[in-house]
C-alpha cells in the first residue's frame, strides 16, 4: 500500500474560483483543478487549502470530494474580507507572445484592475489567445495572494481605446527620448499606456498630445523593452508619496 505524503500547509494551496463564497457554501471544481488539487498537489477529502472569487474575500475551505471529474470544497472560515484594491489599468501595445504573458503575469502581482492590449502602428502582428492571458493572470492572481484576477480585454486599436475617455480617469503615456517629467502618483483612477517595441508612430504621438486628458512621463534615459516599461511604470504610478515615507 503506498502512504500518503503529508499534506501541504493549506496556507501554502490557493485556488481562484468564480462561484459565490459564504459560510457552509459548497463550490464544484472543474476537472482541471480538480487533477490539479489531487495529482500535483495530492490532496485528499478533509484537506483544506484557501479561495477567492474576487468579491466575497478569502475562505478556508475543506475538500468534501475529490476525483477525475471534479472536486467539491466547502467554505468554513473568512480568513480576509473583500478590500479595495487599486483603480489601474495597463494599456500595452501588442507586443511578442512571450513578453506579452510575462508582463501579464507581473502587472498581475503588481495590482493591476484592467489590462487592455492596444494594437498601435508598430504592433506585433499576431493576436493574443485570451484564454491563456487569463489563465495566466488567475495563476499570478493565485501565488500573489491578492484577492482580485484583472479583468483583461479583447485587442482593439489605440484610436478606438482612446475615443471616449472617461475625463475621470488620468491617463499617463510612457514615451521615449522626451524631456517629460516620470509619472506623477496615481490619485484616484489611473491608466498607463505602454508602446510597442520601436515606440509610438510620430502621427500617434501627435495625436496623443493633442489629448487633453493625456500626461506624457518619461521612465528615464534608457529604451526599455516595452514589457520592462510596463513593469516600470506601474511601479513608479504606485510609489509611495514622500508624505507618507
């Protein structure tokens, strides 16, 4: 007979979820986390790992069944209520398969609301599988321990993003080899617009400035990658204020 190894520490398992999460609710895995909790985890009925579905906080909760088709958990404890998170959004040019996922995995963990690919004048031509940025960002969502997965949209051109902006929501635009100032810190809702590799085209940049609500910022003297930009950015937009240090 083959022993089971002991279980992880359940602050150590941590699985996003989109059904509802209250105390004594039952919620039905899929068979994917359900191989997941049971094969690469070894999980077994009575083990208890941590959910999250981005509205109702983070419950502990015990595996009731586990097999090939699925999994079922109940909700026990509310170990954390449901906080607000930052109002940010990342607006990133389209840019290579692999850069892409990794700065959808890292805007993740840096707090992101909203991820919004932007297809401009020099963008990569191909288009982004969005099943699998999702995928991503639940399981940067996941081992970060926020209580929120971004919400990330379908590409459409920059004109089209742009048209109709909220005056409510300030929009910081990295652009290389200006004299323009780094990012301000965000206060209230905020949006940074990353470029594509090579930069914004000179008509996109002309009309860019034209835009009322648009504030340029530079991130320093160095051409970054655009999916370094991104990282960049978002932390400057976050950094604490010197009031606060």
């Amino acid at each position: 007979m083959t022993s089971h190894s002991p279980s992880p520490d359940p602050g150590s398992i941590r699985i996003h979820v989109s059904a509802h999460l209250g105390d004594g609710v039952a919620t039905l895995l899929g068979a994917d986390q359900a191989r997941y909790l049971g094969t690469v985890m070894r999980q077994k009925p009575g083990d208890h790992l941590r959910v999250f579905n981005g509205r109702d906080g983070e419950w502990r909760a015990r595996i009731t069944e586990i097999g090939k088709r699925g999994a079922v958990l109940e909700a026990e404890t509310l170990l954390r209520a449901q906080d607000p998170e930052p109002d940010l959004w990342l607006l990133l040019s389209v840019i290579k398969r692999e850069a892409l996922e990794w700065a959808i995995e890292k805007a993740t963990e840096l707090g992101v609301s909203e991820i919004h690919p932007i297809i401009t004048a020099r963008s990569q031509p191909a288009r982004p599988n969005p099943e699998r940025l999702m995928a991503i960002a639940i399981e940067a969502a996941e081992q970060c321990e926020r209580l929120t997965v971004p919400v990330i949209h379908a590409p459409r051109p920059l004109a089209a993003a742009l048209a109709g902006w909220a005056a409510t929501r300030s929009l910081v635009a990295a652009i290389e080899r200006g004299n323009d100032a780094p990012p301000p810190i965000a206060q209230g809702p905020t949006a940074l617009l990353i470029g594509p590799e090579g930069g914004f085209d000179p008509r996109e940049l002309d009309a860019m400035r034209r835009l009322p609500f648009l504030v340029p910022a530079s991130l320093g003297s160095r051409i970054l990658r655009a999916e370094t930009a991104a990282l960049v950015g978002l932390a400057l937009l976050q950094r604490p204020r010197p009031d606060h240090a």
